[in-house]
C-alpha cells in the first residue's frame, strides 16, 4: 500500500523552538507572587535521624513552611499493583518509600524536610538552618554481600526484593552434549540520566481549589500519588514520582504558588538511576556451532527502595537467553535491596544489561570454535514459529539476519591499523519487548475532531519527551483523513483535558496512542465521507480524501475542500470528532518458578555493528564506525526514527565507555558534570542507520517501537570491539582506558 504521509518526514511542530533554542521547559515557567521550593536531603546512605529541628528555619524571615514528615498527611509512596500485576509479583518485599523520611534514612539525598520561601536565596539560607542529627547505621552497598546472611537489613522484610525464575528443558543434559562450554561474568554500573532539564514543577490552586501542576514528567497520571498522600482522593527516570509530591505538599499546605526545581547535584542523587547488574554466565554449543544451553544467574542492585525494580528484573529474565534457539535453559534473576541510591527505569530497562552478556557470550564461543562470529549468531537466530524461552511462539519473521548482514556490511572494508593503534570491529544483536507487559491491560484513549476550516485537532495525553510522539499522532492523522501534516494540531497533555493515553515508557506509546489516534481518525473519517458522498451526490465507496479534499475517484474535478466538508456534515447533524480507545492484547500473568508464558505482546529486533580503535600505550578508545539496523514495523515518521536510532546508538556509548556514578559506603563522589562523564559531539563517530519495513508491527500500519530498542545492542557491539581489538574478554562496564591496558597486559 502506498502511503502520502506515513515514512516521510514532515518537519516536527516543535522542531523551529528547539533549532533556535527556544522550546519552553517547566523550568521557564512562573506565576506571580510564587514561592520557591527547597529540599533538605540526608548526607548519609544509612542512619538513623535523632533530631530533626526546623524551629531556626522557620523563623527566617521569609520563610512560609517548612515541613517535616508529620506534615504530610499520607506519607508513603505506595506501589499499588491491579489484580493480575498483584498476582505477577506475589512474594515480592515492596517495602513503603516515604515522601519525607520520618525516622529512617536508607540512601543518600533522602528528602526529610521541605521548605518554602519567598526567593530562592531565603529558601537555601532556611535549609541550612534546618538543625538534623544523624546516626549512622550499618549499610549494605553490594548487591552480593546484600544476599550473605548476616547482611544489615535495609527493610524488616530482608534484602531480596524479588526473584524470578526461568526453565526450559534439561540445562545438566544441554551442557553434556556441548563440545564447548565458556563462562563469564559481566559487570554494569550505575549511570544516570543527566536529562538537560532536572527535575522541576511549578504548582498552584486554582480558582475553583483545583491544585494544578506543571512538571517535567513521562507520567500524567502521578496526579494519583499526589492525590493519594494528600489524601484528595484516589528513556524512564520521569516515569517516578520526582518532584510531583513534594510539589503538592508545598502548595497545599502554603496556599500558594510553588516552584520547585531540583539542582543538578539534587538530581543526581535524589532520582532513579539505571540497575547496576551482576551476570553470570554459562553457555555451550556443539563443535558446528549449534547452542545447546544457557545458564545464568543475574543479580541486580535495587537501591533503597523498590520503585519499578521487580518490573525491569522482568524485562532482564525474559531477554536472558537473547534472540537465540536455545533448547536447554536455566536462569535464575534476583533484585535487592541496598542503601545504595534508587535504580528504577532507564531506556531499555533490563534488556540492555543482558545483551550485554549473551552477546559477550556469543563471540566468546566463537573464538572458543574457531567461526565467525556472524555465521555463528546466523546458525542460532530466532525465526518464525520458534519459541522464546518463555515459550512464547514467534508469530511473525524477526528479520534478524538481515540486521545483522546490512549492518555489517555498513561498515565497509576495514581500515589497515598502525601503531600503537588496535582496531577492532564486531556487531550484537538484540531483541527488546515494546509496549508494557501483557497481564497490565494496557489501554489508551485518543480524541480527533475537524476545524470549520477543515483542520483537525487530536487530543491525547501522551506526554512528548522529545522522541516525535506528538508529531507521529498527527501524521496518523492526517494520512487517514487526506490531510497535510501542517493542517493536524496535536493539543494537551494535560490531566484535565485530555483523554487518558497511559505513560510514556516502555516504548509504549507509538503502539498505544497510535492505535487509539488511528481508530478514532478512522471513525471520523467515515463519517467524513458519509457527508461528502450525500454532498456530491456519489456513493461513499467512490470518495477520497487526499490533499485536503474529498473527490470522487475517476472524477478528481467533483471535488470538494475539507472546510466545505466539514460545514456539511454539522448542517447534515454529522459528527465531526470521534473518541475511541485501543486495548492492547491481554494474556495471563507468567509463571514466576517456570517463567513459561506470554509477558510481552511484541519485540523489536536490531543489530549495530561497530569499528573501534585503541590505543594500546594509553588504552584510549574511539569508537570510529557505526551502523545501527532495525526492522521498524513501518516508518512512521523517518526523520524522527532516524534520530532515535542515532541518539540510542549515543546514549549507549556513553554507557559502554565513560558513564559511572562513582559510590564510596552509598555516598556519590561526583554528582556534578564535572566528573559525570557524557558524550559530546566530539565523541560520536559517523553513524548509518538502517530501517527495515516488515509491517508486521502491532502498531498503526504495522509499526513497532523504536525508543528504547535502539540502545539495546550498543553496549555489548562496543565491549564485543573492544575484546576484538585487544584479543582480550572484557566484561565489566565501563570500558576505561585503565580497564582497556589491564586487557591488553593480561593478554600479554
């Protein structure tokens, strides 16, 4: 089918503000006679608080709260799990997070007071007053010493948070018939989002005593858990309650407007950071190559609390064994508890952390067997009708050869090296879940209705956090209703206005908004073309709608504009707007001892493959080719899908080789960018980017989720390079220079 809008790439409606430097952040923000928002933040990882003395603070003129635990009225941040979700994580320690710490701190930069004032500048001076006596307590920093009995507890209920489990055949049996067997265990850090604009809300009430807020966020519906401990009623680190709470708290109890922006030190260690993950692995194959077990223990760092931890452990059992035919399976996954900072969702959460390993284990078989790497991963890959190790079958083609072939050859003939420069070249696939598991009942709502000029409007609140979703809701929009792109408005995110549409995570929106913007344009569309059948006298089976007009096919001079349309159906008593609502596939929850079932609906498959170049006197490495290859389903928006390929395959250099929040006993020793190391431009190599169109998506037209899935295999392609070029496993992220030279002195 051809299609005049869907695959091309009209220029985004935000594109112009973020070119010139323009675009508004919550930040920018104001209301007048505002207060401003501070937070007093525990400098331990583990304590107990003795004395809490904020009479100082208060006195300060200009001073308008400041508020302890006692002041809220709920104080704790509750997961609170539907039937099937409650049922998926029986067994689990989800301990209670309180908004204030009441006489507990577990990690640091806990909040325990918070202050409002009339400026900024009085708002840090009254913090400084706020008089906290601490008593440090035994902590636990490791993941692994938190499983040793005799650890300090860091809740009643004990260090483990949640285990999975998954099994499939005989694993003793797999690796008796495996000529070669290779072990490794693999290492990745903390790392932190480092978003351009921290966390920030400005909030007020309004004159009906409605309390509104505007923050940065992925998550509309946190208004919930502001609701909920007010007591008023019922790329990931945005998707947590961050300033929302504290925010509402503030204004509530002030009666005043609010600004509360956290600084870049509060944001790297007051929010959620990606899972630090220990992996041990065991993989064996027969002498050809075929795989004939995995087995592997995965361990990973909760933090203080469990925010979204059992749900990303999920995503890393399900993805454990890769996109690979494995017959004999045995994996066994545990998150807990440490007073180490929060881990919570980061942009390919529990996916990335495992490619990491079962792709190291791929090319560490290869060198145990003497073959290519790429025929190796060829002879294993995943195909239509074959089941994952959850058991769930492959209903359409992954395509994962192809990936992995166009992307390789992307890289072109390889460069010859000269001292003291190693290159290295190698390639990992992936495979990522989009759209959230399938026990949550996912659903999402969306509104579109018709201007008198013959524009249209689609209301959804799916919060855009730069990945295009706003531009692809309109460019569904107006392919199905003939329109220009630029004759599609896309208006809310707005709680209180807008049509339910869910978070913006899990790759989840494209899928869900996208399906419920696409029905609801559909059904609009048919009674567009009711109206403009009765107006030129043909039958509704001859109409089309193209370029802004509905015509008779065969006859494009009986023809009449949109805006003509429009007025036509309203004098007829047509509608002009429709609302629908798109409901993902559902299916029972897994087994938790067997992991057997369905847990995702659909997946993303894709490969990078990338040139390195180290220096082996210095162990400086410079990622100097890279070429990312994707099926998307369909092209949506190409421009957009483009760029998140390119920003995932960034992001994940960062993490590969510089990005590490560096602990000392749970307190970060640099929280600043400063020391936090980011890519830059200077850092980021030529980049090809490959999209394949299966149409075999869940999404609209056939698409599947680009957003997370594009980051997945850059971390295990870079450590699979590196090995290449130093002839040496590596294995512990990040890969520095002092890691690289340890490589090549072992080796030597």
């Amino acid at each position: 089918m051809a299609y005049r809008v869907i695959g091309t790439s009209p220029a985004r409606a935000d594109a112009w503000e973020k070119v010139r430097g323009r675009p508004i952040y919550a930040g920018d923000l104001t209301v007048a006679g505002m207060l401003h928002g501070r937070i007093v933040r525990s400098p331990y990882a583990s304590a107990r608080i003795a004395r809490l003395d904020t009479r100082a603070a208060r006195a300060l003129p200009g001073v308008v709260a400041v508020l302890t635990a006692a002041d809220v009225p709920r104080n704790e941040l509750r997961m609170e799990l539907p039937g099937r979700m409650a049922e998926a994580t029986a067994g689990a320690v989800l301990a209670t997070q309180p908004v204030l710490a009441a006489d507990r701190v577990r990690f640091q930069g806990e909040p325990v007071a918070a202050i409002a004032a009339e400026t900024p500048e009085i708002a840090a001076a009254a913090a400084d007053l706020v008089e906290a006596e601490y008593e440090e307590l035994p902590g636990v920093y490791d993941p692994l010493a938190a499983l040793e009995p005799g650890a300090p507890a860091v809740h009643d209920g004990g260090n483990v948070l949640r285990r999975w489990h998954l099994r499939s055949g005989d694993a003793g049996r797999g690796f008796r018939d495996a000529a070669v067997v290779v072990e490794n265990t693999y290492r990745t850090p903390f790392v932190d989002h480092v978003y351009l604009e921290t966390e920030t809300g400005l909030g007020w009430i309004d004159a009906e005593g409605v309390l509104v807020l505007r923050v940065s966020t992925q998550v509309l519906e946190h208004y919930r858990d502001v609701a909920e401990i007010l007591q008023l009623g019922g790329f990931g680190g945005k998707e947590d309650v961050t300033v929302e709470c504290l925010l509402g708290l503030l204004v509530w109890t002030t009666r005043r407007p609010v600004q509360l922006v956290f600084s870049r030190e509060e944001s790297f260690i007051g929010h959620g950071k990606r899972h630090p993950y220990v992996m041990r692995y065991r993989t064996g194959a027969t002498r050809d190559g075929t795989l004939t077990a995995v087995e592997a223990e995965l361990i990973s760092d909760s933090g203080a609390y469990a925010a979204l931890s059992p749900w990303v452990l999920l995503y890393s059992l399900v993805t454990a064994t890769g996109p690979y035919r494995v017959p004999h399976m045995k994996v066994d996954a545990t998150t807990v508890y440490t007073n180490n900072p929060v881990a919570s969702a980061y942009r390919c959460f529990g996916s990335i952390q495992t490619c990491l390993a079962y792709e190291g284990q791929m090319d560490a078989l290869a060198t145990a067997l003497a073959i290519d790497p790429l025929a190796l991963r060829e002879k294993n890959f995943l195909r239509k009708g074959d089941a994952l190790a959850t058991g769930q079958v492959l209903e359409t083609e992954p395509r994962l050869a192809e990936t992995m072939r166009r992307a390789w050859a992307g890289l072109g003939e390889p460069r010859a090296p000269r001292r003291p420069t190693r290159v290295g070249r190698a390639v990992a696939a992936s495979f990522t879940p989009y759209g959230r598991m399938c026990w949550t009942r996912d659903s999402a709502s969306a509104w579109v209705g018709m201007e008198l000029d013959g524009t249209a409007v689609v209301r959804c609140a799916a919060p855009d956090v730069g990945g295009g979703q706003t531009s692809s809701l309109c460019a569904i929009t107006a392919e199905v209703l003939g329109l220009d792109p630029a004759q599609v408005v896309a208006v809310g995110r707005d709680s209180h206005l807008t049509p339910r549409a869910g978070t913006t995570t899990a790759t989840r929106q494209l899928l869900m908004s996208g399906n419920a913007v696409l029905a609801a344009a559909r059904e609009l569309r048919r009674h567009l073309v009711a109206a403009a059948a009765s107006l030129l006298e043909a039958a509704s089976g001859d109409v089309e709608l193209a370029d802004g007009r509905a015509f008779v096919r065969g006859a494009p001079r009986r023809a009449l504009a949109m805006a003509s349309v429009v007025k036509g159906a309203i004098a007829e008593g047509r509608p002009v707007q429709a609302l629908e609502k798109y409901d993902a596939p559902s299916a029972p929850t897994i087994d938790p001892l067997t992991g057997q079932g369905k847990a995702f609906n659909d997946y993303t498959f894709g490969t990078h493959a990338i040139e390195v170049e180290v220096d082996e006197e210095t162990g400086r490495t410079r990622v100097s080719r890279l070429v990312a290859c994707f099926d998307a389903g369909r092209v949506i928006n190409r421009a957009s899908a483009e760029g998140q390929l390119e920003g995932g395959a960034v992001q994940g250099l960062g993490y590969a080789l510089m990005e590490e929040i560096a602990l000392e006993n749970g307190v970060s020793k640099n929280p600043h960018l400063l020391d936090y190391r980011i890519p830059t431009s200077l850092d980021v190599p030529p980049i090809e980017t490959v999209l394949l169109e299966s149409g075999d998506g869940l999404g609209p037209f056939g698409a599947k989720g680009l957003g997370e899935p594009s980051m997945t295999p850059s971390i295990a392609a870079v450590a699979n390079a590196v090995s290449s070029a130093v002839a040496s496993r590596v294995t512990d992220l990040p890969i520095t220079s002092e890691r690289v030279r340890a490589a090549i002195r072992a080796r030597a």
